[in-house]
C-alpha cells in the first residue's frame, strides 16, 4: 500500500489478525513451560497480558475496519487441498467477527484479571495451589480457540475453533473433578464434565452433517463460495438449503444450549465461576447465535427454518426462565438466566433481526459476565465468612462445624449481604437491572431492540419473549431480596467480607459497560446496526431495520417494575429460610414445585434417553459383545475351529501319524532288521567256521571258474 | 614213482578230513587236530608241487607252515587251558556268550 493511500484511507491493521489467536497460544506455552517456577502473580500477569493483547489487536482490526468497511480475509496458510477440496486457515475480517474478537477478547481479559483474585482463594479452599496455573493455561486455551472459531473462514475452520471451545469447557466444568461443588470427594464435577461434552457431541453432529451436506451441494465450505451460490442452489433445490440449515440449528442448540438441548449448562456451574462468567455465560455459549449470524445469507433463503429458529429461541427463553424461577443456587438461577437470554438472541437472529440479536449478544456478555462474576465475589465473600465464624467457634464447636456440609452458593444461606460487601452489591444491581430491562440500562436497549423486532415479524414469538422478560425481571428481584436484603440467615454471611480489588475492578469496568453499553446502538443514531451491515451489503442482503417502538419499550419496562414490585412483597419483605418452603409455592403449588425440578427434564431425559441407552449399552456389552462374540463366536468358533484343526488334525493325523510314523517306523524296521541278522550270531565257533568255509569256497568256486 | 595226483588227491581228503572236523567236532583238541591236519594238507600239496616243478620254494613255504603251526598251537592250546579254567569244559558249544 502506497503512502499516500494510507493518508486518505486510513491505516490498515488487517495483516495482524492471526495475532488474535498467537497471542493466547504464546500466553499458554509460556505458563505451561515457565509457569512452574513462576508465581501466582506472574502466572496470572501473563495469562491476562495474553488475552489484552488480543483485545488491542481487534481494537486495531476495529480502528482499520472504520476505514475498509468491506474488511479482509487474511491467509495465513493452506490447510487441505483434495480434489475440488480447497480449505485454508484463513483470517476473515469483517465487522461480525471484529464485533466477535471484541467481546471475547475485552471480557475475556476483565475474567482474566478477576481470576487471579478468584482462583488465589479457590485453590486454597480446596487445598490444591498447584491448580493455578492449569487454570490459566486453560483459560488462554480457550481464548485461542474461540478467535479461531470467530475468525475462520470456512466452515470448518469454524468447526475446529467449535471443537476446541468444547474441550476447553469440558477441562473447565471439571476442573474440579474430584469433588462435588461444596469439595466433596465425589464424581459430581466430572459427570457434569461429561454430561455438557456429550450433549454438545450431539450438536456437533449435526453441525458436521450440516457441513456434509453443504460440501456436497456446493462443493465447498468456504463462506463467500457458498453465500454467493446459495441463491442458484435455492432455486433448483431449496430442500437442500432446509436441511444444511436445520442441522445447523441442531449445532447452535447443543452450543447456545437451547432446547433440547440445553441440560448441560446448568451443570456447567461446577467449574470455577470465572468459567460460568467466560465460557458458559459471556463468549462461549454465544458461538451458536454467532453461527446464525454468520449463516445470514442461508437462512433468509428458507423462512421455514428461520420459523423453526426463532421459536425454538422464544420457548428456551420462556422455558428457561420459568425454572429460573425455582432454583436456590445463585449460579443456577444465573445460569438459566443465561439459557434464557441466548433465547432471545436465537429467536432474534432465527427472525432475520441479526443485527439486534448481535447486539444482545454484547451486552449480555456484559451484564452476565459482570453477574456470574459478582456471584463468584458474593460466593467468595460468604465462604470467608464461613472460615470466619467457624473460627471463632473453634473451640467450643469444632466437631460441629466440619461434620455440617456449608454451601456458600445457596441463597437461603444469604441475606443482608448488603452491608458486609457494599461494592459487589453495587455492581451487582447494575448488572440485575441490566438484565431485566430497565432504562437506561444495556439491557433496555437491546432486548427492547430484539421485541420491536419481534412484534413486527413474528407475534408467536414477541408474546413468548415478553413473558420471558417478565420472568426474568422477576427472577431477578427474588435473587436480589434473597442475597442482599433482609437479615443474614447464616453466620456466614453475617460475616461475609468484600474481595480484594483485583476482582473488583474487572467488576466495575463491567458494570460500567453494562450502564452504557446501550450506547452502541441507540435508537436513530444506530451504529451498531450500520456497522453489522457492512458484513451483510456484500451478499444483498436485505436486513429489516427495526424502529424503536415506544410502546413495546413501555410495556416491556411496567411488566420488568410490576415483576420486581412482585418479587419484593413475596421475597423483599421477609426472609426465605431453608426451613420454610418459598413463598412462592403457597401461591402456585406444584406449578412451582415444577419450576424448582427443571420441570423434570433431566429426568425425562433419564427414562427416555439415558436408561434405555445404557440398558442398551448393556445388552450389547453383555449379549453381543461378551456372550455372543466373546463367548460363542471367538472361543467357540475361532478358538474350537483352531483346536480341532491342532488337536485332530495336525496333531493326531499328521503330526503323530504322519511324521512320527515315518520316524517310528524306521527305527522299528531297523529294530527288526537287527532282530533277525541277530540270528546269525550262534556263538558256536563251528557256525562261524562253516561259513568262513562256504565263503572260501564261494570266492575260490568263483575264481576258478570264471 | 608215483604220479603227483596221488599225493594232491590225499591232501585233498586229509583236508577234506581235517575240515569236516573242525565243523562237525565240539571238543576244542580235536578242532585242534583237525586244524593241523588241513595244514598238513596244505604241506604235502605243497612239497608235491615242490618236487613236480624241482623247485625249492615249496618245500622252504612248508618250513614256514611248519613254524607258525607250531606257534599256533602254542597259543591255541594257551587259549584251550583259559576256557578250561573257565567254564571246566573245552567243549567249544559252551563258548557260545557272544551270540546274538
């Protein structure tokens, strides 16, 4: 590029982009080579240092998109070339992926920072300090896969990055593996573990037979190959673009964790809570709507999926809120929470509103991670004040304190935390209201955006998400009066301490954020929907501009104070106990008693999928494998064939009357032989004499007459 | 004087004599005897020839027999007191712990 050209359009960073997924790998090898003998501090400092520079190198790709709208695809090298196969790992920077790499990169470094506070105490709670650094070598582990996930330029370029976030939430949700998450032995962590790496395995599946199908109609994966002839295979064969697309859905379920798929991400809060805030809240479980998002040019070429999404979307978010309503673990309630949400973004980007599900995907990576963070703050802080109290009672109650099981993340331990940690509460009401919607928080905006949306493309889908809405603010409110108000109902938190500030900052950049991250598209100025465009004006694509709708925004604000306001007279006016049944249930009975058993799902997918397949499991280990193969076919069969074959006929036949006759036989015919020339031998002298006798007379006989 | 025949036709039947003793006979002297009559056998043939064909050589091989018959004899009957001492018998059927 020529000076003069960078004067008028700009700087171009675009040639930096594969430093997105260097830096963390750097990061990782260092900690995983040096980190031994390094300390905490350093451990921790070059972990998050890895992932800043990440972030600065997408603020850089920002900076050079204002510029170059049209973005670049950087090759970094040739990946697999077969036949008409060509993949290559290539960088594709637009303004998607840039929105991407923001997200991960800058709440991935704040969960970075916040970590190394978090784990400092975690690792000593549960007596291991050596897990330190594996934490963070983890953490940069995922940061890189994610970048390769969001910056891939084909589809399975996306599938690696995909696989390799789904590892790094397996070693993560079992980082604790060999207890439970109140550091009992137990296997609890590690069944969690695998429980969300196989239900993901039943998504990737579906994402793989989306990518066979799509090779197979377009002979290729690469993103602009296949936007650019979407169109002609829509015409002759849009049955083909249906399935590519709903198996694709199939993927953003088990990834995005939407129905039916979404179980394993409640038992994702047995990892460490910065992973709840990273990996299972902020980045990781948003690569699904990033999918969508990224697979605009498919899916508005078949409305009969986009249908299908976007309701799938509504019911998580509806369904998901309703348990969120029942549960007692700050993180779970959280964590349904988290379901909920990426409901709404399904549902947006399943309706063609892209840019507004974008847009929530960025704000509630704010607000959630500041949420998941402060709970692991306000978790931290009850557990101190737990050692506290049953420090002071060491004396005179020591047998009672370590045989009674303390579960710091239960709400009804809570209670008046208010006043012990005065900043996580803070930051935590921002992030609450954030969430459930008011003005002017983030939040407003961006589910305000994705209602709009949705009133006016699908109706089904607006009611679903309104009442999602109401639920959510509800939840909310009851979390807040538990946790913070009222009186402490345990010595814990009556003892409750603030965290030190390594964690505190990261919690009040965040909340920063989630007040003004409305600001990215607010409405008439909409930056944000002008920004996301750029990626989509190279395919035509007609994005549908929602316009604010004040009504929508009225309504859905009252149902978030009326949910509140309810949430207050059940909850804010008197302590809910772990006696005392909730409030809640006197009024709906077992619709509530539904809500706090995840309206038995796990349950039904035990009977209907689980026992029968491990009933299964068994059959085949037992009968096939073990009784028929084992058993019949190998000892019966190939071991009996062999045996008979050795033992009759090798053996018997030709082995011992075969050679061993030949060999017998002339030993015993020259036993014989000898037997009978034996005969010979009289021992009378005269015998011998004679036939000397004859012989001379023979050979004289002979001599004469011949 | 009497034709050579005459004297080859006795040897022939001393020897036939002689070796129809050493077959037919079991006591170890007379196998013995038996012996020394076909080698006597052999010397009469010998000096017959001797004086048919007026050469001397028969007549010094006959010197010869003479000499190893008697050294034979001095070992054979050396041989017959050591099976005597063994078995008190020269019956030559007793020595028979060779056969087969």
């Amino acid at each position: 590029m020529l000076l003069s050209e960078i004067a008028t359009s700009g700087p171009d960073f675009f040639y930096l982009a594969p430093w997105v997924v260097f830096f963390p790998v750097i990061g990782l090898l260092i900690n995983m080579i040096f980190g031994g003998r390094l300390g905490e501090k350093a451990v921790g400092g070059i972990a998050s240092t890895a992932s800043g520079l990440t972030f600065v190198v997408a603020v850089l790709l920002l900076i050079s998109l204002r510029t170059h709208h049209e973005g670049a695809t950087v090759l970094l090298a040739e990946w697999i070339s077969i036949g008409e196969l060509q993949l290559d790992w290539a960088f594709r920077v637009d303004t998607l992926s840039t929105t991407m790499m923001l997200v991960v990169g800058g709440v991935g470094t704040l969960i970075h920072i916040y970590a190394i506070g978090y784990m400092h105490e975690d690792v000593r709670y549960k007596n291991d300090p050596g897990r330190f650094r594996r934490f963070f070598a983890f953490l940069n582990l995922f940061i890189a896969a994610m970048m390769i996930l969001v910056t891939g330029d084909n589809y399975l370029m996306l599938f690696v990055g995909w696989e390799g976030v789904g590892l790094c939430s397996f070693l993560l949700i079992g980082f604790w593996y060999e207890m439970d998450t109140l550091a009992q032995a137990s296997t609890a962590n590690a069944m969690a573990a695998k429980k969300a790496f196989i239900t993901n395995r039943v998504g990737d599946f579906g994402f793989l037979i989306a990518g066979m199908i799509m090779f197979w109609a377009f002979k290729s994966v690469q993103f602009d190959t296949v936007f650019e002839a979407a169109h002609h295979v829509a015409e002759h064969n849009p049955g083909v673009i249906l399935a590519i697309t709903l198996f694709m859905l199939l993927g953003v379920a088990g990834k995005s964790a939407q129905i039916p798929l979404y179980v394993w991400l409640p038992d994702a809060m047995a990892g460490p809570t910065p992973v709840s805030a990273l990996i299972h809240a902020a980045t990781m479980v948003t690569a699904g709507v990033y999918l969508v998002a990224r697979s605009a040019p498919l899916y508005t070429l078949v409305p009969q999926a986009q249908f299908i999404v976007a309701i799938v979307g509504g019911a998580t978010a509806l369904f998901a809120a309703t348990i969120a309503v029942g549960q007692y673990d700050i993180k779970r309630v959280l964590a349904y929470s988290t379901i909920s949400q990426l409901g709404f973004m399904v549902a947006a980007v399943g309706m063609g509103a892209f840019v507004a599900g974008m847009f929530h995907l960025v704000t509630h990576a704010f607000f959630k991670a500041l949420l998941f963070l402060s709970a692991g703050s306000v978790i931290l802080g009850v557990e101190r004040g737990h050692h506290h109290a049953a420090h002071g009672h060491h004396h005179d109650d020591h047998a009672h304190e370590h045989n009674e099981v303390f579960d710091p993340g239960d709400m009804r331990n809570m209670g008046g935390i208010r006043k012990r940690m005065p900043l996580t509460f803070w930051v935590y009401i921002i992030g609450s209201l954030a969430l459930a919607g008011i003005f002017p928080l983030a939040g407003f905006w961006s589910k305000d955006e994705i209602l709009a949306e949705a009133l006016s493309l699908n109706f089904t889908v607006y009611i679903l998400l309104a009442v999602a809405a109401f639920f959510t603010a509800f939840y909310m409110g009851r979390q807040v009066w538990m946790v913070f108000f009222g009186e402490p109902k345990h010595e814990a938190a009556e003892q409750a301490e603030e965290s030190p500030p390594v964690m505190t900052v990261p919690l009040m950049v965040l909340a920063a954020l989630s007040i003004l991250g409305g600001a990215l598209n607010l409405p008439g100025l909409g930056t944000f929907t002008h920004w996301i465009e750029h990626t989509y004006e190279k395919f035509h694509l007609h994005l549908h501009h929602g316009e604010f709708n004040i009504t929508v925004a009225i309504t859905s604000t009252v149902l978030a104070l009326l949910a509140i306001g309810l949430s207050w007279v059940l909850y804010g006016r008197k302590a809910v106990t772990q006696d005392q049944p909730d409030p809640l249930k006197r009024i709906l009975g077992p619709v509530f008693v539904g809500m706090e058993n995840k309206w038995w799902v796990d349950e039904l997918y035990w009977a209907v999928i689980l026992n029968p397949y491990i009933a299964l499991a068994r059959f085949t280990a037992d009968v096939i494998d073990w009784r028929f193969w084992h058993d019949w076919f190998h000892d019966k069969v190939i071991a009996g064939t062999f045996q008979w074959v050795s033992r009759t006929l090798l053996d018997r036949w030709f082995d011992q009357r075969g050679i061993d006759g030949f060999a017998n036989g002339l030993a015993d015919s020259t036993k014989e032989l000898a037997q009978w020339l034996r005969g010979i031998q009289t021992g009378f002298v005269r015998n011998y004499a004679l036939s000397v006798f004859i012989g001379v007379v023979v050979i004289l006989g002979y001599l004469i007459l011949q | 004087m009497l034709p050579v025949s005459y004297y080859v036709g006795l040897s022939a039947v001393l020897f036939a004599i002689g070796a129809l003793g050493v077959l037919i006979r079991r006591n170890a002297i007379i196998i013995f005897m038996s012996i020394e009559l076909m080698l006597n056998a052999a010397n009469l043939a010998f000096v017959a020839f001797a004086r048919v064909h007026e050469a001397l050589s028969g007549q010094i091989f006959v010197f010869f027999v003479i000499t190893v018959a008697a050294a034979e004899v001095a070992v054979g009957l050396a041989l017959i007191v050591a099976i005597f001492r063994n078995k008190q018998s020269i019956d030559v059927d007793q020595m028979s712990s060779l056969k087969g």
